[in-house]
C-alpha cells in the first residue's frame, strides 16, 4: 500500500473507475465500505464511527437502502480506484443510469441465496448497454442457505437473456463476505482474509478509462450538489483535457447555448471527501464550482475549441402530488419552518441537486385553500423521501393523495406503467391472482422454484398500484417481496381503482378517551389510542364499509356513584394501527390531505366540517 499526497495527480493508466450495482440489501454499502477501510483510507470522525460510511444519511440507514448516489476514491498500490455507489430502488433508477457514464467496469454484487434480482436486471442492462466490463461479486456466502452454483447459473442466464456477447458472458467471479471484509477466487470463507481479491480483479480486468490529457477540456456532469459557500458543485469526469483550478472554462447548456465561466473551485475525491486539487487529468472525476446554472447532462468544455458530449436523458416524472401550507386546527405548533415563503425555499432548493423533480406553483383555488405546489417525482418512494426529509428537518405542511401524470401523444392520453415483480410462498399464489387481476394487471410471467416459492412478473397502470403495497405485505403475511420498475407510457382502458374502505372520521376536537375507543373500534381498524389530541374532521381510523363515518372518539363515560361488580373488567382495547408517512399516503382518499409534522403525521379531510363539504360536493367544487 503506497501513500499517496493529498491532492496528487493521478495519471489515465493509474485510475479505474467503477460502479457498484446490486439489488437492494445484497450488501453493496457493506461491500464499500470494507474496501475504504482495508485500504486504509483516511477516514473523518463522524464517517469512522458508523458501519455503514456510505449510508451517510439517517433515513438510508434506517431504510438499509442506497437512495442518494456516491462518490469515493482509494488508493490501492498506486492505483486510485473511483468507486461509484449507486441507489438499488427502481424509483432512483434514473439516477444509476447516469452515473454508469462516469464507470468503465461494474461490480455486479448478487446475493450466495437470493441470486440476481429485478432490479439488477434493470442496472445490469444498462450496464452492457455501455458495453463496460463486468466482474460478479457472489456475497453473503456465509449463510447457511447460500446456493453458490445455482446463483451462478442463474446469473449466467440473465447476461444471455440481456444479450451480452460471449467475452462479457464469460466473467470474473469473486465471493465475498463483506459483513466480515474477506474475499476469495474459491467460495471458502475458511481461505479467505482480506477484501484484497476484490481491489486485484478490478486491476486485472476493468480497464483504465479512455480519453486524451492534451485534448481541449470536455466534461460531463453527471450530478449535482450544494455547498452553502461554493454555491452548485457539478460532479462528472474528464473525458479530455485537464481541468485547472480558476480555469476560464465554457458551459454548453442542453439547448446549445455556450456561456463563459471560470472555475472558483476545483476538487478530487479521497475517501469520502472532497479535496481541492491544482489540476485534475483525462479519466477521473472531479467536483467543480463557479457556473450557478448548470444542468445534469450539460458539458463543461474548453473555451477555445467547445466541443458538446451526448446529452444524458433525464428521466420524467410519473407521479404528482399537491404540497401546501398546513391550515388544520394544530397548525404552527409542532414544525419549526411552516410558511409559504420557507416551504416554497426548501422545494427550490431541492430542485437544484435532484432533476427528476419538478415543481410548480399553484394559485388558490377550489382544490386547496392557499397557495400549493404541485410537486412531480419519479414514484411514491421518490415523494415519500422528499416528504420525511423535509419533516426531519423541522418543516410542517400537508400534501394530497399521489396521482399518475398522464402523458398525450398524438391526440391520446398515455398513462405510466409499471413491470411489477412479485414473490411469496405458493400458499398465497391465489389471493396475489385475485387482488392483480382486480387491478387490471396483465400477467407477464410465472415461475416456482424447488423450495415452493412462486415469482410473478406483472405489467400494470401505475394509478391501480397505489395502495397495494401494504394489502400485498398483510395478504402474504410478511413473506412477500414487491418490486417495480417502470415500463413505458400506454393507455390505460378502464376505470380507476377506488378505495374499498372509508374513513372513520372524528366528530368532536378534543382528548381520545378509551371508553369513547371502546365503543367504536368495532366498526373498523383505529390509527389512535387513547390521550391522543384530535380535531373535528381528523381521520381516526378505516371504516370496515365503503362509506365515511363519522365518530366520537373523546366520549367520556358518565360517572355515577352506583357500581356492579367486575363493571369495565371485560372490556378489551384492540392495539391501534399507527399510521407511518408511506401508509399514510397509501391510505389518503381525493377528498383527504395528509398533515405532515416533525412530531406526527395525521390524515384529515380537506374541508373539516361534514354539512360544508357535503354542500360544496354538491356544488362540484370539491
């Protein structure tokens, strides 16, 4: 292991630059982080205190997902290696297809029991798109129930059935065990004892990036960041030419447009951070500062000789939601930012570092009661990030139910649809078969294995999943795996899926009182115990029927001094339901809003009063 000076310059023969990709939970992060540590890159405080340095944010390490794309670099034997994290959720799948443009091999890390899943396929076929180089890492194979020759297999068979010719098909195997940082060329953990097999593979076979040092500068930005002093920090590789700090460099914008800029900053990764270097060559990538307006797929180019690379696609929304300023009763008391003026920031400010978001104002009309956003992501999951973000960092508002955007070409209105990959014991096949059907899914594929698990592929209108997922979990008790991807734009034949259930609905403001509970959990399935604070018009809990109820959960029980014996003693409380955000806007009907606070997330209906929202129904402003 040779020390490398901060800063240093690598040339194009000694950088390789990887991207890591895997299924979510097959280890990716665990992987990563044992080569930053075994190659004993310096590492800050904070980053050296937590098992999982790559997690960084508190909701991926809650989740046990990649949702934010990372760049790291380490020096093994005077090699630097740029590795590239990438998200496992199909919802950031975008994401992953981008920065595959900075690699030029790929890491394919499977699971020694579960083998490649949906979501690697996806990454996967990217990946031999580009034509990189692949080298497949089996991990975990120190479970008990690792089936090492039947993943191969079934690895070997996706890389066919993904068309890769034979030298790509014919690839290096490494097994690991990155939760111990041991890794081998023969699955025998006993043999194993560092991760140095795995830095050795990507020296033998990912080739050194392509591209000329004495070439104009040409770079593609490939993502973006924010530093509250450097402003919007754009992240990319030199394709040609080297990059200088206070450079007069030229943005080439998406419509053509050149602008003149200098670089105020130019930075190398090492570890984790982000280190400023004097001038960075061909083949590696750098995070530069000084073009405030800079865009994803956009290049940065020598002023003599601009020179445009391929623009990258950026994905398009699929799902839209009304974000606006909280007007319930418990408005302004438990988040720290709940103006227009700083919700309105914060959505901007986000804009500036993900570009599969939009945002657009809204006026105050019939739907909403002030100013709103209309807010577009990639998914549910894109929004619900976004959502729980947002109240982490002490904001309060509340947002609508998520509906698909509908997309007209030639006169027809297309809708989004989703590749639904589904799998839970045999047992539960029938049930799976009936609820898809009900949703107008179209059964794609179907195949069991040897241990009586089935796997059904589905293609399916995004606006009939909404609400599946947590049937799906209940209907297959736990044991099922969901995962989308998403498909294409089509039209979509049929009426939209309504909500089987209504709302008990709270028809006092006030305290919940357990006897008031009591009396009503019969009705249907509760989301608040008792000495809970609830409004008129707060949703308390899911009708058993089809309609709305109205209900009184703080009733009190009268009090006199006449008492039987064992009075109250057989009363039984059921456990509530509490709703968490990602069930919350599963649950959320047209007519209902979802409040969203640091401290609590409550559903409520748009116009509290029942008489007034009957009236305005009526009236089809509502």
């Amino acid at each position: 292991m040779i020390n490398m000076p901060r800063g240093a310059v690598f040339y194009m023969n000694s950088i390789r630059n990887i991207g890591i990709i895997a299924h979510v939970d097959h280890g990716k992060t665990t992987l990563v982080d044992a080569l930053l540590r075994q190659s004993k890159t310096k590492l800050n405080k904070e980053a050296a205190d937590h098992d999982l340095i790559m997690d960084s944010n508190d909701l991926e390490r809650e989740r046990g997902i990649t949702i934010f794309s990372k760049n790291a670099s380490v020096n093994w034997n005077g090699t630097k290696i740029n590795i590239i994290d990438t998200p496992g959720h199909a919802d950031f799948g975008g994401e992953v297809e981008r920065v595959l443009t900075m690699a030029d091999g790929c890491l394919l890390l499977v699971d020694a029991k579960e083998g490649p899943m949906p979501q690697t396929r996806f990454v996967l076929k990217k990946a031999l798109e580009k034509k990189l180089k692949i080298i497949v890492v089996v991990n975990k194979i120190d479970k008990p129930d690792a089936r090492i020759n039947y993943v191969l297999d079934k690895t070997l068979d996706l890389f066919i059935e993904l068309g890769a010719d034979d030298d790509t098909a014919d690839f290096p195997v490494v097994y690991a065990s990155a939760k111990e940082g041991k890794a081998g060329l023969e699955p025998d953990l006993s043999a194993m004892t560092d991760i140095s097999p795995v830095f050795d593979a990507v020296l033998k076979y990912i080739p050194s990036p392509s591209g000329d040092s004495e070439k104009p500068l040409q770079m593609l930005v490939t993502t973006l960041g924010r530093d509250d002093y450097k402003g919007r920090i754009a992240i990319g590789r030199i394709y040609n030419g080297i990059a200088k700090q206070n450079q007069e460099v030229v943005q080439i914008t998406r419509n053509g447009e050149n602008k003149k800029f200098r670089l105020t900053s130019l930075m190398t990764f090492e570890g984790l951070e982000r280190i400023d270097a004097d001038e960075v060559v061909a083949g590696d990538i750098v995070a530069v500062s000084g073009i405030p307006d800079i865009s994803i797929g956009e290049t940065i180019a020598d002023p003599a000789t601009p020179v445009a690379l391929p623009l990258l696609a950026i994905e398009e929304p699929t799902v839209k939601m009304t974000f606006s300023v909280n007007d319930s009763p418990f408005a302004g008391q438990e988040g720290e930012f709940k103006t227009s003026r700083q919700i309105r920031e914060r959505l901007m400010k986000e804009l500036e570092t993900d570009m599969a978001l939009r945002v657009e104002d809204l006026p105050a009309g019939k739907q909403i009661q002030q100013n709103g956003w209309m807010v577009s992501g990639r998914g549910e999951l894109h929004l619900a990030i976004l959502i729980e973000r947002m109240r982490r960092e002490g904001y309060e508002f509340q947002v609508s139910r998520p509906q698909v955007i509908l997309k007209e070409v030639d006169g027809k209105k297309l809708s989004p649809f989703e590749r639904v990959f589904l799998e839970a014991p045999q047992d539960y096949s029938g049930i799976i078969m009936q609820k898809m059907g009900a949703r107008k899914a179209i059964l794609e594929d179907m195949t069991t294995d040897d241990k009586g698990i089935v796997y059904f592929e589905f293609i399916i209108p995004t606006s009939a999943l909404f609400g599946y997922r947590s049937e799906f979990i209940t209907d297959t008790r736990g044991l099922g795996i969901i995962n989308t991807n998403f498909d294409r734009f089509d039209i979509d034949s049929g009426d939209p899926i309504k909500r089987e259930h209504g709302s008990l609905v709270a028809s006092e403001s006030g305290q919940s009182n357990l006897y008031g509970l009591t009396n009503i959990q019969e009705r249907g399935t509760l989301f608040i115990g008792p000495g809970v604070q609830v409004y008129k018009g707060q949703v308390v809990g899911e009708n058993a029927r089809s309609e709305d109820l109205t209900v009184n959960v703080t009733k009190a029980k009268q009090l006199s001094n006449m008492r039987s014996k064992g009075d109250g003693s057989m009363e039984h409380f059921n456990v509530p339901h509490i709703m968490d955000l990602e069930d919350a806007l599963e649950f959320v009907n047209d007519d209902e809003l979802v409040e969203v606070t640091p401290k609590n997330i409550r559903i409520r209906k748009k116009i509290l009063d029942e008489v007034l929202a009957r009236r305005m129904k009526s009236q089809g402003l509502l």
